[in-house]
C-alpha cells in the first residue's frame, strides 16, 4: 500500500469532486495501484453532509463509478497535513485552497486540468447551473485528469 493520499477539492462538493474521487478510484483500481486515500471536499459548505446531485449519480452510475454513498464536506485544516496531493477542479478552487493553506502544503496543492497535456490551466467547468450535457462533459474532463494524475505520481 502506498502512502499516497489523494483529494480533490471544488466548490460544494456534490458535482465535480465527487465525480473526480470516483474517477480516480476506478482508473487507479484498474492499473491496480493501491492508492491510500482518495477523498474529496468543496471550498464552501452550503451542502454539508448532503447527498451529491442527483445527475452526478446518475453519470457516475452510467460510467461504473459510483458516487451515491459519498456526502459532501468542506475542506478543513486537517485535510492539508494528511493528503499528499489536494487536486482542485478549477482555478478559482485552487486560489481558495492557495489562500488558506499552511505554505508547508502549497507545493501539494495542484489543478486537476494541469496534468492533462493541452489542457493545462483549464477549468472542469462547474456544471451545476447546467444541464445533464454538463455532466457528461464534466466526467470526461475528470476522467482525463484522473487518468493523468495517476500516471503523473509515482508508487
Ligand atoms: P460543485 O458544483 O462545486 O461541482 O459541487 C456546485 C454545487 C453547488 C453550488 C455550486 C457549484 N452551489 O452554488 O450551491
């Protein structure tokens, strides 16, 4: 097992980064690396401890990765002494993490879109206010990242 932790961090925690952990538990169980810890977390906390949207389930289940027992919580202070590597879906996510983490943890903290060749410094677009497309452009985007990043950090 690997001490490699991972978390990936957007905004409320019910469409991207749960769609982002569970892409990257899929790709990462696949290539059969025993990754330690996969999570995720939003910046803010209007959803805590809420179930994720309904159409993130359903493109994750229509995708083999299952996110129906996950529940939304925000990042805490914790989260940046325990994960290796904290994985923001957009740059605004990533700015956010930036101005609260310890600089002991900047050099930890990285967009998921920067380990993905010609698409560095892109957003995962949030798809919230969007329709059931969004979804599935968003779990494209997350599974490229996923894909990425696992090739991108070493065992
Ligand atoms: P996420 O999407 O950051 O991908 O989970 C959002 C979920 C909720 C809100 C915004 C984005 N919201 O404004 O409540």
């Amino acid at each position: 097992m690997s001490e490699i932790r991972v978390l990936f961090v957007c905004l409320g925690n019910i469409c991207r980064s749960p769609l982002a952990e569970a892409a990257f538990r899929k790709v990462s169980k696949a290539a059969g690396r025993a990754i330690r810890e996969i999570n995720s977390a939003g910046t803010g906390n209007w959803h805590d401890g809420e179930m994720p949207d309904p159409r993130a389930i359903e493109v994750g289940a229509r995708h083999g990765a299952p996110i129906h027992d996950l529940r939304a919580r925000q990042v805490k202070a914790e989260d940046f002494e325990n994960f290796t590597h904290i994985i923001a879906l957009d740059t605004s996510n990533l700015r956010d993490l930036k101005a609260i983490a310890p600089s002991s943890a900047l050099d930890r903290i990285s967009l998921l879109m920067d380990h993905v060749p010609g698409r560095e410094g892109t957003d995962v677009a949030d798809p919230y206010f969007s329709d059931a497309k969004a979804f599935e452009t968003c779990w494209a985007d997350v599974l490229a990242g996923a894909k990425e990043l696992l090739k991108a950090i070493g065992n």
